[in-house]
C-alpha cells in the first residue's frame, strides 16, 4: 500500500525542519564521494539554520516541504532570480535544490516535488525550468531525464574547498 504525499509551501518558521532535512539528505547523498573537511566546510556555510531562514524570509525564494504519511520526507527549492548565462534573455526558473530522505526513495516524493516546481514555473509564466546536477550522480540525472530536462551546459560547485563540475539541464515549458 503506498502512503500519502502532502506538498506544502515553506516559510521561516520551517526553518528547522529545512535544516535538518537538508543536512540529512546532503549527507546521504554525497558524504560517500566527498572529503569529511569539504562535507563539513560546505553544510557549515550552505545549510547552517541562519543561511537556510535567510534563504526562506528572501521573497525570490519559494521552499516546498513533501511529508510521507504525515512525516517530513522532502523538499524543494525553486528561484526566479538567478539565470544562468547561457539562458541569458529567457524567462527561465532555477530548481535549486530538490532532496528527498533515502528512506522516502521510491515513494515518488521526488516526482511530487518536481510536479510543484514546474506547477510553480508554469504559474510565474516562465518558459524554462533548469538545474545543476553533479556531474556524477547518475541517479539524479536519469530523473531529471525522465523530466523532459536536457543538458546544455556547465558549471563549477564548490563543496568545501573542492570545485566540482554541475551539469546544467533544461526543460521548455508550455
């Protein structure tokens, strides 16, 4: 039997549970490919508490919090206010972050949350929706894939003191 996804948009009160969601699910991810200094360095100055209810109180940003049977399972962030260069002059939307616990994997928490976000862009009007992937997280990239999202270019990520190459992929809208 499967559970019931809840979508909801977060605000500043949200704070914590973005913060622990979010360190978790960064952990999960990519603890296993990285230097414990950079994990530590990177979750210190990205997902500290103060850095995410700054990014939550920043109106250009929109958080979407999934709960699975009522627990916190994910979340979402979407922006309007960053374009990459290579989509300079297009009304395009940012999905910044899209995690979910491992323990929610395969409860199609990641497709609910994808859904919101292009919903999102939908509502804004925007006629593209993009994203950076690390290069090698393949299951991310098949997902996205999955989406309809494309490659079209590059960029650096630094994680602690390590610059890494993001995929940057696309989707045309509408």
């Amino acid at each position: 039997m499967t559970g019931k996804i809840h979508i909801r948009e977060a605000g500043v009160a949200d704070a914590h549970v973005i913060t622990t969601l979010g360190i978790t699910t960064f952990t999960e991810t990519f603890a296993a490919d990285n230097k414990k200094e950079d994990m530590d360095k990177y979750l210190r100055e990205e997902m500290s508490l103060e850095c995410l209810a700054a990014e939550l109180a920043d109106k250009s940003n929109t958080f979407y919090l999934a709960f699975y049977d009522g627990a916190e399972a994910g979340f979402a962030k979407v922006r309007a206010t960053k374009i990459s260069p290579q989509l300079a002059g297009q009304n395009a939307l940012e999905i910044e972050r899209l995690y979910v616990l491992q323990q929610h994997h395969g409860h199609k928490i990641g497709a609910a949350l994808m859904g919101q976000c292009l919903q999102h862009a939908g509502e804004l009007g925007c006629s593209t929706a993009w994203l950076g992937v690390w290069e090698h997280n393949r299951k991310a990239i098949a997902f996205y894939q999955r989406w309809g999202f494309e490659p079209f270019g590059s960029h650096i990520f630094r994680l602690g003191d390590d610059e890494q190459t993001d995929m940057l992929m696309k989707k045309a809208l509408g």
